[in-house]
C-alpha cells in the first residue's frame, strides 16, 4: 500500500522539466548560467522561472546585484527537488545490476525431448558453477498450447523446430540449423544409399512425439514432398525409439543433432537424408522480457550450449 497518493491529473498539469530548470537556479543563482547549463537560451530560463513562480505560489528568485538569491522557500524546496532528480537519474539511466553469481531464480523452458536431453545437462552444470542460486525447470506442452503459455508467463522461453505463429510481442532467435537421418538397426533393415523421402515413405516408422500424436516437423516435410509416411509406432522417449527400432524392422527419421543421443546403442545405424531438408531451432520468448537481466543472461548460456553441439 502506498503512504502517499497524489492525483495523476494535478500532476500532468506541471512541467516536471521546470524542476531542472530549478534546481540549475540554485546551484549557479544566476539566469545567464543556468540556461547555459540547460543549452538553452535565457529567454527560455526567465519563461521557465515564471512558470516555477506560478506553480509554487513564491517568487523563488529575487534579483540581488547579479544573483539571484533564493528565497527561504526556494531554500526549502530545494533538497528535495534535488533529491527527485538524483532519483530519476538513477531510475532512467542507470543499468540494472546483474551479477550472475548471486542471482536468484528460476527459469522456466518447454523443448521436444531430444534438445531437452542434449541442452539442459550441460546448461545445469554450467548453472551449479557460475550461478548456483538460478534453477531451471523443464515443462512439456502441447504445440498449440506453447504461445499460450508464454503469453501467461506460464513459461519464459521455448525452444522448438515447429512453425510456430508468433506475434508482433513475441522476439524470435534461429539458434541453429540441421538435416535429418533415418535411423535404423542393421540387424533389421538395409536401406538404399541417400534414400528419398518417397524411398523411405515404403517403409515403416516409429515416430517420436512426447505429445502423444504422430503429427510433427518430419510430416510436414513429407507433406510437402507430396507423400507421407506409415507410422505404425509412437513413442515419447527418444531411448524408447532407440530399444524399439533394435527390436523390429522400422525407421525413424530424426533431425541430426539427436544423433548422439543414440551413439550408444549398438547396431543402430543412420543414413543422412537429401541436405536440402533441413530445420531450424528457435528460442522464442515475450518481448517483455527483452532486455531482462536474468531471462537475457539465460538465453545466452543455452545459445552457447547449442554452439557447443556442433563443437
């Protein structure tokens, strides 16, 4: 609760710039300096003290000589316009201090499974040593639910392949690039060298969708080819799809920086598909949170974590 209110429209009325103007009087007691210090010309000085006159009620500055003595209360007045001013310097001009080792927070993201998988590890290693007092929390959403959720500040930051439709209050940022490989076990299939979609469209898929829908990136690439693929799997897990596709003769057609998330399992192969396919990745954010210290320092550790993918 505020200790003082004060009416918006009495205030409106008053030239705050006549406080400058003011507070320049007292310090050089003279209307030639002042308006030098101002840039402004005199005449525009004595206008600015007639007005100061009128606001106050007191004749502020009474002509002594080549001064301009104050009167008793201009005198009074003064400390505080003072004050006013020193505040409203440091309120417009002063950058917000950020000092990452003792920031506090927690910053909240929405990404597909793999990015999540390839991003966040390192981020939160990163985090324990520069910045232990910020934490970071992973949220899954629904593709048309994600603007939404940034919008409610539900969530601070997306990273997403999917073509999102952003606003003219959304900030958007391309983080990276890549192509697609079909993922399959050896032990299982042998696919053609550098399969075309309509090649690979001939057999069947396993599909990764934490959504628990097939729809994704990859069909809209197939869509688009004028084909589409026979998905007859759908997992949530992109270490699910990996044991799955050990286990039955399917494919999974997945965007290349997941490929060492399935480094480790044997006998899975890849096969790049056409280069001309490629995605990419996008951070996007509330153009509230623009220059925020916190959100502006985070969204620069994970763009580093995506450089480091390629490292």
């Amino acid at each position: 609760m505020h200790n003082f209110d004060f009416s918006h429209g009495d205030l409106r009325r008053i030239d705050l710039n006549l406080l400058v103007a003011f507070d320049a009087l007292i310090e050089e007691r003279h209307v030639s300096r002042a308006a030098a210090r101002l840039y402004i010309g005199q005449p525009a000085m004595s206008h600015a003290l007639s007005r100061l006159r009128e606001v106050f009620g007191d004749a502020l500055f009474v002509r002594s000589g080549t001064r301009m003595e104050p009167t008793p209360r201009a005198l009074a007045l003064a400390p505080t316009i003072r004050t006013w001013l020193e505040t409203a310097c440091q309120f417009l001009f002063s950058e917000p201090l950020f000092d990452p080792v003792q920031a506090v927070g927690t910053y909240v993201l929405s990404a597909p499974d793999g990015l999540e998988a390839l991003l966040i590890p390192s981020l939160i290693a990163t985090l324990r040593a520069r910045s232990p007092g910020i934490g970071v929390r992973a949220t899954l959403l629904e593709t048309g639910q994600e603007i939404a959720a940034l919008d409610r500040d539900e969530v601070d930051l997306l990273i997403t392949a999917s073509p999102l439709r952003t606003r003219e209050w959304h900030s958007r940022q391309t983080v990276d690039e890549c192509g697609f490989v079909a993922l399959y076990a050896q032990s299982q299939l042998t696919l053609p060298a550098m399969p075309a979609l309509q090649d690979l469209a001939a057999y069947d898929h396993v599909a990764s969708s934490h959504r628990g829908s097939a729809a994704s990136v990859v069909d809209h690439l197939f869509a688009e080819h004028g084909t589409s693929r026979r998905i007859v799997a759908t997992s949530a897990s992109l270490t699910a799809t990996g044991l799955i596709l050990q286990a039955a003769p399917l494919i999974s057609i997945q965007p290349s920086l997941y490929l060492p998330l399935f480094a480790g399992l044997p006998d899975i192969a890849h096969m790049p598909l056409d280069p001309q396919l490629r995605i990419q990745v996008n951070f996007i954010w509330h153009r509230r949170n623009d220059s925020q210290p916190l959100h502006a320092y985070m969204r620069a550790l994970l763009a580093a974590q995506v450089r480091t993918l390629h490292a």
